[in-house]
C-alpha cells in the first residue's frame, strides 16, 4: 500500500517546524524522517 502523505526529500529540500519555525535545508537523503519538537517537518511552500 502507497502512502501518498509522505514526503519524498530531495538535497536542497528546506523544511520548517511548524511548532519553534525552525528551518532545516537537506543536504544528504537517507531513509528517515525528519522530526522537530515531536513531529515531522514540512516543506517550505515557496
């Protein structure tokens, strides 16, 4: 089963917290997720 929530991360990628507004930019793709402050991180709508 696809799950059609997750995020595909891509190098350059930048990623913000919606809780403390961190901004994080991917620099290496591996096959984790990426949390802050208890939840995942979201794109930057640009």
């Amino acid at each position: 089963m696809n799950n059609n929530n997750e995020i595909k991360y891509k190098v350059g990628m930048r990623l913000r917290c919606n809780i403390c507004k961190r901004e994080v930019e991917i620099l290496k793709v591996g096959s984790g997720k990426i949390y802050c402050c208890g939840q995942l991180m979201k794109p930057v709508s640009q």
